[in-house]
C-alpha cells in the first residue's frame, strides 16, 4: 500500500539549496528553468527536524564515518589502553565501513546509518570490551551490523553499506527534488558589512568593510513523495505503529520543514500551502507533468493555477488509468479545507475528506 504527498509551498526570496558556485539550484523542465531543490537536501531537514525528534524520539539513526573513533574515545574513557582502543576501533570500524584509517583518526571512507539497535550492540560490546581486557573477536564485531537496525529514518530512507551489501536496506520513502511551477530565475544580491570602527576620515574612507555577493530566487515549489508502507512495516521488522508514525512524521515535515541554506539571510521558513495525500495499491505516479507548462504568472493567481492543474491532472490520470488512488485527503490553505492533524490521520489509515470520482 501506498501514501502519495502532493505539496505545494511558496519560499520567498531565499537560497535553500546551493549549487556548487553558492547559488540557488535550478533545473529545466518544459523547456523553461525552474528553481529546485534537491531530494537530498530535503531529506537531511527533515531528519534532523524537531518533527522527527518528536515524533520518533528513540528511533532514529546515526549518520557518520567516525563510529569507530567513538568507540576508541569511549575506551579510553573506561580506562582502556591506546593498544586496546585502537585494536576494538579498527575491528568495530571495519565490520561497519570495510575498513578505516587509524592514521585519520579511523575515520572512514564512506558515511553509513547505524540504527539505533545497531548502536546499543556496539555499545555493549564496548563494554565487553573493556571489562575483559581484550579486542573484540571478528564475529563478535561483525555481529553489530543488524538486518533489523530498528531506524524509523533508515527505513524510510535507506541504508548502503559497500562493504556489507547483504545488510543495505531499501528505501520506503521515494522523495523528488522540488521544482517551482512556473519560470524562475536565479537573481544576484549585492550586500555589504560595515565597520563599526571605521572612521569616516580614514585612509579607507567611508565605504564598506566587505563587499560580497549571493543569488536567491523566489517560487511555488511543487514536491512529490511516495512511501511503500508494506516496505516501510518490513523495514521495521513488522512494527506497523512504528511505520505509521514515521510516515507521519515525515508528512508533517514535508508540510512544514525546508532546508535551512542561508536561513539567517532569508528567514525562508515556509509551510505548504496545499498537499493532496493519497492513498491505495495502485501503482504510483507523480503528478509533476501538470506543470510541464509554466502554471500562470500572476501571483495573485499562481496558487489557485497550479492548484486546479494538479487536481485536474489526478482526474485525468483517473479517466485514462482507472482509479489511481483509492482514498484522497486534501489540506488546502486558502480555501479553508483541511487541516494538519486531519491529514496525519489519513497518513496513518483514516478515511480521506475527498473522494477519488471528485478530485
């Protein structure tokens, strides 16, 4: 079964995700340029959001490289000498990683998700350690690594271990980048810092201290997320109370929670400021070609546009495919239809406030 996010949501002058000059990402779509967002970028706001450790608070994973630096630090700490430290470091490290560089601080390669049930395994076997006075045997160190690591994050997200394929986890949670909905272009800001001790008769004058320069846009940003809750449930080792709040947590996010890039420039918070959820067995599908052609460009008007097209396009899919959804809820802002807690009902199984015949 399938939970589908459809969201509409208006940054404002902002610069949510750079690219790799410090500008604003964009992307062509229908032949004009759009400001974007990344998929990554979103996903790692979200997971790190106050909704999340909310929400899931007890669930959620550890994304790093420097697990076995910890677990040297953690030794040390109990007492343990360096030769020990460093032998549970690198044994640990490599049944994660592969393998990690003791002359890096045994940081290594790659960055991996250790789940929470994966993190208390090797807490404990730091403890093993250092009461026995001895380095971990390799089984006992590869034993740490969980096919049930118990993430709600990693098992929405996904997990790719190189060096222990047959522990990766499938994502639940499919997440497309954000693409406004009409023709945007990426503008320059130039700002300047004034020196509060600078003296107007000064050599330098009374000009800046800095002189700089960042680009930002504005747009209606159309996002689309699918889950597969089955795989979500299994992911979790069957735990469907688990899988029902992550999926609601990562609604409510969705609605409420965007990159924070150059947020003390931009104060670009946002909450969408419409989502149609959906849900049912029926084989996803984004919804993303309603606005293949810019959607109108007078802003008064822009919402209410893209609004009916994404409404008329799920209709449309409905004509041509059969039902694509077999249950549909809509939040919508400005029309007073809807609300947060009615849509995380939803999410997590109540019947919807719109009809599949009627989008």
């Amino acid at each position: 079964m399938f939970v589908q996010l459809h969201l509409l949501t208006s940054y404002p002058p902002s610069n949510l995700n750079r690219d790799d000059m410090g500008r604003p990402k964009t992307a062509t779509m229908g032949g004009v340029p759009r400001l974007r967002v990344s998929s990554q970028s979103l996903k790692r706001a979200w997971r790190t959001s106050s909704v999340f450790a909310e929400r899931l608070e007890g669930a959620l994973s550890l994304r790093t490289r420097r697990l076995a630096l910890e677990v040297r630090k953690s030794l040390l700490d109990k007492g343990a000498d360096a030769k020990l430290a460093d032998a549970a470091a690198t044994a640990i490290g490599a049944a994660v990683y592969g393998e990690v560089d003791p002359g890096k601080d045994f940081r290594a390669g790659q960055l991996a998700f250790i789940g929470p049930a994966e993190r208390a395994a090797v807490d404990a076997l730091v403890e093993r350690v250092a009461a026995s006075g001895k380095p971990p045997a390799a089984e006992e160190a590869m034993a740490v690594v969980l096919e049930q690591p118990k993430g709600a994050d990693l098992a929405l997200f996904g997990r790719m271990l190189a060096s222990r394929p047959s522990f990766n986890v499938e994502a639940a949670a499919e997440v497309a980048h954000a693409l406004t909905v009409h023709r945007a272009e990426v503008e320059d800001d130039y700002f300047t810092a004034v020196d509060d001790l600078q003296a107007p008769g000064e050599d330098e004058g009374a000009g800046a201290g800095f002189v700089g320069e960042t680009g930002f846009g504005a747009g209606l940003f159309y996002l689309y997320v699918c889950i597969d809750m089955d795989l979500l449930a299994r992911n979790l080792g069957g735990d469907t109370e688990l899988a029902r709040a992550a999926a609601q947590a990562l609604a409510q996010a969705a609605a409420t929670v965007g990159p924070s890039g150059k947020r003390a420039s931009f104060a670009s918070r946002a909450y969408a400021s419409y989502v149609l959820a959906e849900r049912g067995d029926a084989l996803p599908r984004s919804l993303s070609v309603a606005f293949l052609s810019p959607a109108q460009e007078k802003a008064r008007e822009m919402l209410s546009a893209a609004v009916a097209a994404l409404q008329g396009t799920a209709e449309k899919m409905d004509r041509a495919y059969g039902a694509t959804a077999s249950a549909r809820y809509r939040m919508d802002v400005e029309a007073g239809i809807g609300d947060m807690s009615g849509l995380l009902a939803f999410v997590a199984g109540e019947p919807g406030n719109l009809s599949v015949a009627s989008t």
